[in-house]
C-alpha cells in the first residue's frame, strides 16, 4: 500500500494538458512536500525495525546442553512474536573446541563470531576464555554476557567494560567459605586448585582474609591442566596434603578434576568420617557429571562433600519449560536445530544461558519496538584498522541490557548493578548425598551464613558428627624421622645399622621409646634416617645450615626425633615441639660445712634491730620513771594533793604545823608530811622507780604478766601502750623469720653467676 501511495503521488505531479497545469503548479509543491514526508517516514521505520539481528555463542564441543538452550530460547523467542515481533533473531555457534583448548584457538573463533556481524554474545563458559573474548569485544564494543565466569580478576575497567556475568564474582564464594569454616569451628585448611584462572584467582579473596580469621591454610596444591581427566597424575599433590594433616580441604576445581582428585584421595585414605571435603560451584555445577555412570548413584568418595553454587530458584519453571521441549522436540524434524539432541537438561548452566538471551532479547525490544531508538545492524567493525572501528551501537545496546531490571527467569530474577554484575548476590550450601543434592544452608551477601533448619549435613560415612580440622591422629602416614647418636637419648648399634639400617631393634633410648609410644596414640609408621654428617644442626658462615636441620630444609627427613636444643637461631630456620625436658646451664660445687651455734635465736634478726630493740626498751624505762615522778597523779603527786586538801584533823594539824615551820625553832621535831612522804615501807609496790619500770618493759617484751605496779598516770600509760604495740609487731616477725630459719637450710656456697665464679681463686672450675 505504501508503493501505490508513492505511485498515486507521482501520477498527480505530472501535468496532462495547460490547463491542468496551471491547475495543480500550488498543488505540486503540496504533494512533493508529501511525498518527501512519506520517505523518510519509510525510511526511519527501516532504520528502527532490523529485519535480523545475529546473536552470538561462544561454547565448547561437549557443552551441548548449554547450545540447546541457546538455540531453543531464540527460536521460543521467533516463534511467539511477543518480543520482537518484527524481527528475527539469528543464533550464530562458535564451536572453542575442548575445554583445554589453546589461547590462540579460543581468539580465532572470537574473530570468526565477529565476522559474522554478531550484535552480542552469550558465553563463554570459562573465566580464562571470558578474559581473552572480552579483551577483543570489549574494544569493538560488543557486548557479552557470560553465564559462568566467575574470576575476580574479570572485572577490569580497561579491557571488560562490555562484560556482563550472570554469577557473582569468585571473591562472594570466598566470603562464603570463610563464614562456612567459622561456623564449623575449623582453623586449618588445606587448598587444592586447577591451575587457570579460576583456581588460581578463585580463593585468593579466602587466602588474603583468612590470616584475619585465624585461618591457617596449612598446603595449597594447584592441579595442571590437561584434556585427558582420567589420566591424570594427582598422587603428588595429594601426598603432600596427607604429609600436611589436613584434615579440611577446600577443592576449587571444574567437575572434570574433581573426580579424578577425589578417586586418588580415597586410595590413599583421605577419604571418611575424619576428613571433610569442601568444593565450590565450578564442581556443583556439574555434580550430574559425578554420578556414576552404571549405578546412577555417586560413588562412596564423593558422598559427604558439601559445596556452594549460585542459588537458583523455581524449579517448577524448569519442568515445565522441559515439558514444553519435549513437545516441540517431537514436532520438528532434524535440520541441524536445536530438536537434533531430542534432550535438554536443565542444569544451572544450561538455565543460565537460556536466561541470557531471553535479557539480551528483552533489551533488543524495549530499545527497537517500544522505544524506537535507531539500531546500526549489521554492525560494522574492523579490529585491524587504526582506530579500531567500533560498533556504533554497542554503548545503546549495553545500556539497555544494564536497564533490564527483575527479568523473572528461570533462575530468579535478574537485574544487573553497575559493574554488570548480579545484584542478587546469594549462595546454596549443597550436600552431596547418595542420590542427590540437599540443600542444607544459604548464604547472602547482607546476612551471611543461615543453615536450614532441620536439616543435618551427612558427612562421609553418613555420618552427622563435624569432623574436626584439629589433628587426632595420622593413620595412614610414614614419617621419615632423623636421628642421630646420643646417649641417654639415643644408642645406635653400629654392627645392627650395617646390615639393616631400616631395623628398628637397632635404635634405644629414651627418644626412641618416646617415638613408639607416639606412633602407637597416633597410628602412623615411621622409619629412621641417620643424620648425615652426625650433627644436631648449626649454622654455617654462609648461612647454610648443617647437620639433621639441613636435612628438614631439603626435605630429606620428616621430623627430627632427637634432643633438639632450642635456641633463637634454630628457632627461626624450623619449628619445635613442646619440650619434653627442660634443663639448663648449672654449676656445681662444695656445699660448706655448718657448725652448731648457741645463739641461732638470734638469727631471725640483724644485730642492728637487736640493738634498737634493747635502746628502745631503755628510752621506755626512763620515760615511764620520769613521768611517775612529774605527773600530778603519780607517787608522789597523789600523796601531796591528798594532804593538801584533805579536812581530817591530823592532816589540818600537819597543814598547820607546815605554816608555821617558818617560825618554829630549831628544837621543834621534824616535819610529820615529810617524814611520811619519805617512809620506804608506806606503798612502795606503786613506785614507779627505775627498778620497777624496767621490771615491767621485761615482762611486757617476754608476754609474761601480771606485774605489780603499773603507770597511774596518763601519759605513762601512753608510753607503755606504744610500747604494747611494738612487741606486738616485733614478736610476730620473730616468729615468722624463726619458723623459716628453723624449716630453710640456707646453702651459702658464694658463687652466684659467671662473673662470680671468675672473680674468686677458691674453688677451682674448668
């Protein structure tokens, strides 16, 4: 209809006669003006409406499951016609070859998919092959979405601008690891990685936090890379895991490895209720590929394992798009589509894909068909031109696809952040069982590690018991321990070693039985290793070591089993035991003789507190004497107060007679008052004369009592309390220093040190 317009338009500008002519020369102008208009509408629908638009797949030979959901969900999406409904999509497969394929194979197809005139890409599968993909899209700005990658490393905003992943980054899982060993109890691990950038990149957030856990990571193996998995010869690096006691190993290796590692851990009885393996998504991912091939089951080493994977919900949504395969699968005939398999399974990947066009497919319509925004298709670009010519459109298209926000897929709903990252940021915790996977925790970015209630993790063994990362015993090791002559600790039978050296009846002493009582708690075999040169170890002037250290340096013995010294220079080139003796530098000499001594009463106290202890009793005497003598309630003071003011007669007589001694003549007899006062017979028990007083500062300090005669006046009594308390103080240290003098034989040899020994001629040394 738009033809006959154009046509009909152009039948009407052309004149047929002078007089039409004349009549349509103003219409013409009109009818050019709309015909102009009709172009360019036509064209603009032409511009904004593709006929075609080529997505693109990068994938590996075996990963079939992943091409048939890709090839099924664009032709779901051609078929239906609600997206895109004027516009078809065209899948564009880029076979990479093996999984192990070569880095130059892996760019060749990138350039093949390019020429193609690819709009997008879906894939691929392997972070190391994401990274080179994404070096060449991301320069000609062609967007990528890759559903598995997961390396830190891939987001670099040099090179990865156009690389959006559907899973979060490694460094999560890692978080997720670390919340996992913390809430197990463990604090020691062992590593085991493939050697790409997944292993090798996968836990490096796990080794950089794990110090700050109080994590130690006691080996860390990388597994080479290879195409033939079941060849494979991992028996080195799993002798040194067994070598290193772990007895929790963090695997971090694609389902290829897995078996094969965990098939040769289990010959070497690495395997069972004491060993606890941990894998991560790169293993669950393909845990199908773990079953066995003839029982259907997994097989005894890989029951028990527990692993993250990116959590993925509605189930139901998958069986019932499975449904819907398997009736569309019946109806088409093979022509090299997606119906040739006749079967999909829907793993996590496979889902992940199927997901990623539909995002990409729901970018394309709201950019196209709602909004009406120009599309350069097909792209045009030139990698080898200077300037790289770019893909016009790519920004438009990558913004877009960062804009889809809560796509519900089969996995969940999908939005990006933007880094082009899930914003979703949550892993399953997966126990592998006999059948199947149980789901038995869930971790989330903002709330960490949550563990299904009433669900119990089975161990290996079926067993619900945590095995523990602390070392019980070491069944199944032989240690190779160096010796070497030295009595007590160890006799060597030189004729015993000369016909079998590996004659255990050859070795005694204290050391030995040490090492079989040992071997028998612990449960490993063991076998002797004499030191080379004879030595313990020392080091040399170039800073090599000598002796049995340098034979744990080069690896050439396991443990030194003999009376090791410690000291600081050997403690920094190896590690020790708990020492099962401990002795030192002593010297030994003469003890002198002791002779009995009348006065070792005395030996509680210096000469010097003897002394004060005699002047202070003489100070007390004379100040309880003079104050008796002064004070007015002493002797005499109470005796001369009560003549003063007592009214009986004879003491007013005697008042009397002491008035007027002034004037009495010298024949009168002497004063009564002095006489009486001067009596040796009246009272003499309460003077407090010199005799007396020292009488009682005796009894005081020998706690004898009672004593006649005490202080009737205050201040003497103040004297004698101070006294009191000091033979309080002074008899219990008495008794104390007495008691240990008594108990305590005091050794005086006079020798104290090495200068002391040095400094004196008596005792001779050498």
């Amino acid at each position: 209809s738009l033809l006959y317009t154009i046509k009909f338009e152009f039948y009407k500008m052309i004149p047929h006669d002078e007089h039409s002519e004349r009549l349509h020369l103003h219409g013409n102008r009109r009818s050019l003006l709309h015909l102009l208009l009709i172009l360019l509408l036509t064209n603009f629908s032409l511009q904004v409406v593709p006929k075609e638009i080529h997505i693109g797949l990068l994938s590996h030979s075996d990963l079939e499951d992943e091409q048939t959901a890709f090839r099924y969900a664009i032709d779901q999406i051609n078929e239906n016609g609600t997206l895109l409904p004027r516009t078809k999509l065209v899948p564009v497969v880029a076979d990479l070859g093996s999984i192990e394929d070569t880095p130059s194979n892996i760019i060749r197809n990138v350039f093949e998919l390019v020429n193609q005139k690819v709009a997008a890409v879906v894939g691929p599968f392997r972070s190391s092959h994401s990274q080179l993909a994404s070096y060449i899209l991301s320069e000609l700005q062609i967007p990528m979405i890759t559903p598995t990658s997961t390396d830190p490393f891939l987001r670099n905003p040099n090179w990865s601008k156009y690389l959006l992943h559907m899973q979060p980054l490694d460094e999560y899982q890692s978080m997720a690891l670390l919340d996992l060993v913390k809430h197990m109890g463990w604090n020691r691990v062992a590593l085991i990685s493939s050697m790409d950038s997944y292993g090798i990149n996968g836990l490096s957030t796990f080794q950089k936090y794990s110090f700050e856990r109080k994590i130690k990571i006691v080996a860390n193996e990388m597994i080479p890379l290879t195409n033939d998995f079941e060849s494979i010869d991992v028996s080195g690096q799993m002798l040194n895991l067994r070598n290193s006691a772990a007895r929790i190993i963090i695997m971090n290796v694609h389902s290829g490895y897995a078996r094969r590692i965990l098939k040769i851990a289990d010959e070497m009885g690495m395997v069972g209720p004491d060993y606890g393996w941990v894998v991560t998504d790169g293993t669950v991912k393909d845990a199908a590929k773990l079953l066995n091939s003839t029982t259907g089951v997994f097989d005894t080493y890989v029951q028990g394992m527990i692993g993250f994977m990116t959590s993925m919900c509605c189930a139901d949504k998958r069986e019932k798009l499975m449904e819907e395969f398997h009736v569309d699968a019946d109806g088409v005939s093979g022509d090299g589509s997606w119906a040739d398999s006749k079967n999909l399974n829907l793993q996590s990947r496979a889902s992940l894909t199927y997901d990623s066009v539909y995002v990409i497919a729901h970018a394309f319509n709201k950019m196209v068909h709602d909004d009406h925004q120009p599309l350069v298709i097909p792209p045009s670009v030139d990698y080898w031109s200077n300037p790289v010519h770019e893909y016009k459109s790519g920004q438009k298209i990558l913004n877009w696809i960062l804009g889809v926000k809560d796509y519900d897929g089969l996995t969940g709903k999908i939005s990006f952040d933007e880094e082009g990252g899930p914003i979703k940021k949550t892993y399953d915790l997966i126990n592998f069982r006999k059948k199947n996977l149980v789901k038995v925790g869930e971790w989330k970015e903002d709330g960490g590690l949550t563990m299904t209630p009433n669900t119990t993790i089975m161990w290996n063994g079926e067993e619900e018991d945590v095995p523990s990362s602390t070392v019980k015993n070491l069944k199944g090791l032989t240690l190779r321990l160096g010796i070497t002559s030295e009595p007590p600790f160890i006799y060597i039978d030189d004729d015993c070693v000369e016909k079998n050296p590996k004659n255990r009846a050859c070795y005694t002493g204290l050391c030995i039985e040490l090492v079989d009582l040992l071997a028998e708690q612990l449960q490993f075999d063991f076998e002797y290793v004499l030191s080379e040169d004879g030595k313990f170890g020392s080091p040399e002037a170039n800073g090599t070591w000598n002796g049995l250290i340098k034979m744990l340096l080069d690896g050439k013995i396991d443990i030194g089993a003999v009376n090791f010294a410690m000291n600081r220079a050997r403690e920094s080139a190896i590690d020790f035991s708990m020492p099962f003796i401990n002795t030192g530098l002593v010297m030994t000499s003469k003890i002198k003789e002791t002779k009995s001594d009348p006065f070792f009463w005395t030996k509680p106290f210096d000469i010097d507190l003897w002394y004060a202890i005699l002047a202070f009793a003489m100070l007390m005497v004379l100040l309880i004497w003079l104050y008796d003598h002064m004070s007015p309630f002493g002797f005499y003071g109470r005796r001369m107060h009560a003549a003063l003011r007592c009214s009986c007669k004879n003491c007013e007589a005697f008042r009397c007679n002491k008035e007027m001694k002034a004037v009495a003549s010298d024949e009168d007899d002497a004063c009564l008052f002095e006489t009486r006062l001067s009596d040796p017979s009246e009272n003499r028990e309460e003077l407090m004369n010199v005799g007396n007083s020292l009488w009682m500062i005796a009894a005081c300090l020998f706690s004898i009592g009672p004593v006649e005669g005490v202080p009737r006046n205050m201040s003497g009594r103040v004297i004698l309390a101070m006294w009191w308390f000091m033979i309080l103080i002074v008899t219990a240290m008495y008794t104390a220093n007495l008691a240990a003098f008594l108990t305590v034989t005091r050794m005086e040899n006079g020798i104290n040190s090495i200068s002391d020994l040095i400094s004196q001629h008596e005792v001779k040394w050498g």
